[in-house]
C-alpha cells in the first residue's frame, strides 16, 4: 500500500532531516559566534556535537528503511531530491566565488537546503519540514536585502542555523515519543 510507503519515509525522512539540521545548524552557529567570540563559538560547538550524539543515539531503530509497494518509488525521488540539493549547494556558490559574488554563497546554500525541506514535505508530508524549509528559504533573502557584510552573513548563519538545530532537535523529541508515527497515521486516516 502506497501509504504505508509514504508514512513510513516519513518517519525516515523525519529522522535524517532531524539530524541533519542539528549538525549542519551547529555548523552554522559556530560559524555566526565564531565572528563575535571564538570561545562562543566553541561551546556552542561542543553543545551541538553533544546533541548530536544523543540524538543518534535516542533515535537508533526509529525509523528504519522502508520497504513494500511505493517504497523504492519514494526513495529514487527523495533521494533525487537529496543529489540536487546537494550540487546545488556546492556548484552554485562556487560558481560565485569565481565570478566575485562569494558575498552570497551561503544565502544559496541556506535556500537550497530550503528548497530540499519543501521538495520532501511535498512527497512525504512532514509538516515541520514545510516551516522550517519556508523559514530557510525566507531568511536569505531578507537579509540580503536588508543588511550587508559581515552582519549579513552572521545574521544569516545564526537565524539559519537556530532554525535547523530547533527543527531537528524537536523531530528527535517526536521520534523518541514514538509520535511521528502516531502523526501520519492519525494524517492517513483522515
């Protein structure tokens, strides 16, 4: 059944989603302190490495691959949607690196993992996807029109990066509960 397919790389989705947003978040935050504090930015690093781990650890088994009918079908699209995100993410700031636009390299890479969080809410229906992907969509473009230099940048990096550790750690929260599943199928139902 289709469903279960899609409930199930929900879940899925909803774990690697939820992980990845605390470490590249982290990443992002440490990067935002380390332009006011380099002793901000490293506990804001251990506190986001020690998430992190947690999370690995708490989440363990929750949501393992899918199988049965739709699965492979999702998976080549979510997967698809992963490769994109992630060519885009590189080929496009460095291409403006080169052309001497590297101001606004991380705005792209900000929007593109956007860009992905929306494409997965759309296939899989993970609604803390759908808001966090319009926020990180969002930011990159009001701090670019709004401010310029370094405060654009750690601006950028620091609501960014807020936005992905909260979203991840409040998907680990709903994965540890068990009520991801709980979520979708109650949504399946109806």
């Amino acid at each position: 059944m289709i469903a279960d397919a899609t409930r199930q790389w929900s879940t899925r989705v909803l774990r690697i989603s939820s992980l990845c947003g605390i470490f590249f978040g982290t990443l992002w935050l440490v990067n935002a302190a380390h332009m006011v504090s380099t002793t901000g930015a490293a506990a804001i690093g251990a506190a986001g490495a020690a998430a992190f781990v947690a999370s690995v650890r708490v989440t363990r088994g929750t949501a393992p691959r899918p199988t049965g009918p739709g699965a492979a079908e999702l998976e080549h699209r979510i997967t698809t949607a992963g490769i994109v995100q992630a060519i885009a993410g590189v080929v496009l700031p460095v291409t403006l690196l080169a052309t001497g636009h590297g101001e606004h390299s991380m705005a792209v890479v900000v929007a593109s993992v956007g860009l992905l969080f929306l494409w997965l809410d759309r296939d899989v229906d993970v609604a803390r996807l759908r808001a966090v992907g319009w926020a990180l969509v969002t930011v990159p473009i009001a701090t670019t029109m709004l401010l310029a230099g370094s405060a654009r940048v750690a601006t950028l990096l620091a609501v960014a990066g807020a936005a992905m550790v909260g979203n991840g750690l409040l998907g680990v929260r709903e994965l540890r509960g068990g009520r991801a599943e709980r979520t979708t199928r109650a949504m399946g139902a109806s």
